[in-house]
C-alpha cells in the first residue's frame, strides 16, 4: 500500500506541484476464494502502474471541485480523498483488512525465501544452505513460534515448511524476533530474542539447537519490537542529523552533597544549537519558571566535580555527572 500510494503522489505532484501531500488513500477489499477458503482481500496491485485511467481520475480530483474519487481498475480499488493538511507518506493509507497471508506461495515471507534462494543456489554442496529471516515489522513472524487459539489464516511455519517441501536444496530456515514481557507494577519489562528453525532432508540430526541459543544471547537485547524498529528508521529517527534520544535527569542529594546526571547528547546538542536553550531547560524539567540549578545555587551549593558516565556500547546515551555540595563564596554567612 505505501509503495502503491506514494506513486499515485508522485503522478499527483506531476498534475499540480504540491498537491499530492495533501492525499489519503483508503484501499477497498473484495472476497475471494483461494484455495477453497473464502477471505478479504486488499484490492491493490503489488506493482502498481499509473494508467491513463488513474491520472485522468487525479487530475479531476485535483483540478475540479471533487474531495474524493474512487478509482477501480484491474486488482485496484481505492478511494482517494484530498484533505486540507498536509498527510505524512508513512500514513497517508488505510485498509480494514489485516496483514494476514491468503495463500502459501503468494505472500512477502515466500518471495523474501526464494531471493534468498537465489543467492545461495551457485554454493558448493559441502555446505548447509542456511536461510535467516528477521521480523522487522511482519505480523506473520512475530506470530512465528507461539501458540495461536482459532487462527484461520495461514501461519509463517506453514509458510516456511511448504518452501522447504519445494525446494529440497534449502536445509535450514532461521527465524529471529524480538520479544518483551508486559511490564507490571514493581516489575521491569524484560526484552530477549526468540529462536525459530526449520530443517529439510537430514539437517536437523545435524543441527546443535543449545548452540544457536547461546548464540542469540551474546546479541544485545532488543529495544523495540519489529515494526516500532521499521517505523523509527522509516521516520529517519536514527540519522546522522537526527535529535538524540536522551536519557532522563537522575538528580541525588544527601547532607548537603549530591549529584546530578545529565544526558551527554543533550549538553552536546545545545552546544551544537540543534535544540534551543528553551528546549534544553524543558529536557532538565523546568517546569513553570522553576530551575534546578537556580535552586541549587540559592541553596548555597555549586559544583565541586565533574565525571563522565559511560553507557557502554549497547546503551543508547552515557551521562555527565554534575557533584556538588556547601561553597561558603555562593551562601550566606553563616
């Protein structure tokens, strides 16, 4: 959907410069029947191709007095609506039918399987050919290794051990993903990786499952589950240019002497001016004109050291820690 409606923004801005940010795009469904099961299906071509139809049908939605417009053409159905704000590309689209797979050769887990089969076809047959599929943002291989109740639809392991009956050249598929528990009161959410495998012929005699588990322990643990890890990247989150990710403001005092822990990238991003001082106080929890340091100071206390905390390499931010404590030059005699 996302590939199929930034093109039909692309053939917009072509109409008239600008105009297709503005579009929301909501796909229709259509029931079908594969492989003797009746299911939703999304009405969207996987490449889609804009036709003389689908740009006569911009053009009236822009250049006319139409807020919305209902293409259908061959696999495609779907009402184009113009809206008065701006729409991100991330979510300019919408469809009520869930990302479920409708059959077990036609779906993105299958075509991933067979490119990567590609690859492997010309290696010597000394060696496994090993297959590795990562979820990074697959409702399907999220789902891949746990115990579903009433599923109707068809499931990644179906998916993977079908391929494997296909294609006996394969000996074994991977399946990575990330995991977390729900987090209650008094209780931390805890993130690990969870390990799925598939053999063909006789690789799973020879496959040692206590070794691949220990191996998916050295990695670090996942932050984020699949698709949030998709979106952030799709949102640029992790560039170069991007605002950091900061750690909160630890602040600790006891008779008099105490410390505070500021995030290192927030002090160098103001430096750098890619936040404003305005938002460097909001980071530190100012809040209604209060200030911590200004408290501190009216205190009669200053800072006597300054230390750098190190997150480590797995840690997202490392820390500067402020100590202070009593300097008789900022306090009152006493």
């Amino acid at each position: 959907m996302r590939s199929s409606s930034q093109r039909m923004v692309d053939a917009a801005n072509r109409i008239k410069k600008g105009t297709g940010q503005y579009l929301f795009f909501t796909y229709l469904e259509e029931w079908e029947r594969i492989n003797h099961r009746r299911v939703r299906v999304r009405q969207v071509p996987l490449n889609l191709e804009i036709t003389p139809y689908i740009r006569q049908g911009l053009h009236d939605l822009l250049l006319g007095e139409l807020k919305t417009v209902r293409l259908k053409e061959g696999n495609l159905d779907v009402v184009i609506e113009r809206r008065e704000r701006r729409q991100h590309h991330l979510f300019n689209f919408h469809s009520s039918v869930p990302p479920e797979a409708k059959s077990l050769t036609d779906n993105p887990i299958f075509y991933a399987l067979k490119r990567k089969r590609e690859q492997l076809v010309s290696a010597s047959t000394e060696y496994k050919r090993v297959i590795w599929l990562c979820d990074a943002g697959s409702d399907i291989l999220r789902a891949c290794g746990t115990v579903r109740h009433m599923q109707s639809s068809i499931s990644a392991e179906q998916i993977i051990q079908n391929f494997l009956l296909l294609y006996q050249d394969i000996d074994l598929v991977i399946v990575l993903s990330p995991r977390h528990s729900n987090s209650t009161l008094g209780q931390s959410r805890e993130n690990w990786w969870h390990l799925s495998h598939f053999t063909n012929n006789d690789a799973g005699a020879q496959l040692d499952v206590e070794w691949l588990q220990k191996a998916c322990l050295k990695l670090p643990s996942p932050r984020f589950a699949g698709y949030q890890a998709r979106q952030l990247v799709q949102q640029r989150a992790y560039g170069p240019t991007a605002k950091g990710w900061y750690t909160g403001v630890t602040y600790r005092s006891k008779d008099h002497k105490g410390s505070v822990e500021i995030s290192s990238r927030l002090v160098i991003d103001l430096l750098a001016r890619r936040i404003t001082p305005e938002q460097f106080a909001h980071f530190m929890g100012d809040r209604d004109g209060q200030n911590l340091f200004a408290r501190m100071l009216d205190a009669g206390m200053t800072f006597e050291d300054i230390t750098f905390q190190s997150g480590g390499i797995d840690e997202d931010d490392d820390k500067i820690v402020l100590h202070y404590s009593d300097d008789p030059s900022a306090s009152k005699f006493k």
